[in-house]
C-alpha cells in the first residue's frame, strides 16, 4: 500500500498529495514545520513539538486552521494509518496559495501537510566512533532578522553551512552566531563536557530551543551533572573534555573533532555515552 498523507484533514496516497505552485511555502519558503520521531508507534513528546509548530507558526503570523488538540491526533493518526512502528514524522504548515507578490494576506488557505516514513538513521558506526566537523563560515541567521527559534520553512542558512560541511566531508557543521559565538549545528544542538560539567549555549545564542536538547538536559540533571546554559567561544570547543550533538533524527551523537582538532582523547567520551544511552533508554521507555 503506498503511503497515505495527511493534506487539509483527509489521508491520500503519497503521490496525490500535492500543493499549488503558487504556495507562499514553495514560493517564499513562507511556512514552519516540525520534525518529530516515533518509537515503538508512539511519538515521542508530541506535545512539545505541535507547541512549537503553533509558536513558530504565531512568530510568523499564520493562523494554522486547527486546534494543537486536533493537530497532535492527526499526527498520532497518521502513524497509526501507516503503521509505522520507528519512524520520522514531517508537519508542514504552509502559507497556502496566493498570488506572485509576497503579501501573505492575499493567501487564505493554508495547507496542513503530514508525512509519516521510515526514518533514516546515521549510520551506526558514527555513533561508535563520533563525528568529525567543522566550523562553517556560514553564520546562523541573526535573530532580529530571521530568529532561530522559528522552525521556518526557510532553512536556506543551514542549507548554506551544510554544504560547506558536506564539501569539506563532514555530515554535520557548527553555525556561530553574529557575534562569532557558538550556536548549533545545521540541524541539531551542540553540547560541551568540561571539568565534568555540561555546557550548552543558551537560547538567546540564536538557536532553535530543541526538543532533544530539553530531554537531555533534563536527564544530566538527574543524574546529578552541573549544566550550564552559557555562552562558548570557538575556544571552549577545542578545549572541551568531550562533545555531542542532540537532535530528534540524530538522538545523541559524539563529536570527536572539530575543525581537525582532537576533542578530549579523540574518541566518544563516558559522559556523552551515558547520556546517548539514558536517551536512548527514555523515547523507548
Ligand atoms: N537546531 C536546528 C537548526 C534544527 O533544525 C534542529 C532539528 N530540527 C535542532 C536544532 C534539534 O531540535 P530537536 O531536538 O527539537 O529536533
């Protein structure tokens, strides 16, 4: 059976889910979205993520026609419909069809699109053996003029440090911000381990407040480990004990180099592997 997506209320197969091409979310990228995960059929914090689709979508002034209430069972519903058991699920609010001048007034009908599919993973080595980046030039959107925490339809400054990345062979790259501080990544947040404490920059950095981020902090919290959301200097990376990224595709991943620098001994550190593993253990609890 092919895959049945979510579009304005009513599951079509995949391939008959189509937008016009006069969407402001084709057009102009005018839109917010959500990535969230399943496990074992059951999202994982479902409600965080539909409260962050509809305050992306408010920082954007778009009026998403339904209730969070509505939204998070039309997500639970289109994994049920498609039986996914592990799984990767997109929400995409558009701004819906308009005309070609960028007035988003003129477009009154925006569209609701989900797509739940099989997600794919990094491959599991990386996990073992941790990732090697590097530092874009590209740096990450400026708040006042597109704010990180805004999950825009625009992703065109991650794009940009991505492909940096993916030049210089690294699947993932560290975005400063105007400021020249550390950000995040192009799609997932960063952490350091120092002095046995752990360092994320805070949110007004410029970043996307991730979900994964939350969760874990919450999870170092429990098991006693000071963490400090602060700023970090390109500096406090090279120096650091260990690294790890969170994200909901990627969960918890090491970083062992950055910029060709040696994080610590090179290698995943024990309290990266522990908080990987207690994550792990919780969206599958
Ligand atoms: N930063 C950016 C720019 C992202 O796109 C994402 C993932 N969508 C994250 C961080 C991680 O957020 P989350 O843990 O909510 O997936």
């Amino acid at each position: 059976m092919s895959r049945q997506v979510y579009i304005n209320g009513k599951f079509v197969p995949a391939e008959q889910a189509t937008v016009s091409v006069f969407d402001h979310g084709l057009l102009y990228g005018d839109g917010v979205f959500e990535g969230l995960r399943s496990y074992n059929s059951k999202v994982f914090r479902l409600e965080q993520h539909v409260r962050r689709l509809y305050e992306s979508a408010e920082a954007i002034r778009l009026e998403i026609p339904m209730s969070q209430a509505a939204m998070g069972e039309a997500i639970d519903l289109s994994v049920q419909t498609n039986g996914i058991e592990d799984g990767y699920i997109r929400a995409v609010v558009t701004r819906g069809a308009g005309t070609l001048g960028l007035d988003p007034n003129r477009c009154h009908d925006p569209q609701v699109i989900i797509i739940a599919d099989a997600i794919a993973l990094y491959p599991e080595e990386l996990y073992e053996k941790g990732l090697e980046i590097i530092t874009s030039s590209v740096i990450r959107n400026h708040p006042a003029a597109l704010n990180p925490c805004i999950k825009s339809l625009n992703y065109l400054n991650n794009i940009l440090a991505k492909i940096e990345g993916l030049e210089a062979g690294c699947i993932e790259a560290l975005m400063l911000n105007h400021k020249g501080e550390v950000a995040e990544c192009t799609g997932d947040n960063l952490f350091l381990v120092r002095d046995g404490q752990l360092l994320t920059p805070p949110l007004d950095a410029g970043i996307l407040g991730g979900i994964t981020r939350g969760a874990v902090i919450e999870l170092a919290r429990e098991t006693g480990l000071e963490v400090l959301e602060t700023t970090l200097s390109q500096d406090d990376v090279y120096a650091a004990d260990e690294c790890f990224l969170t994200g909901t595709a990627a969960e918890v991943i090491p970083v062992v180099k950055v910029d060709d620098r040696s994080i610590g001994t090179g290698k995943p550190g024990p309290i990266t592997l522990d908080l990987k593993e207690r994550f792990h253990r919780l969206a599958r609890e």
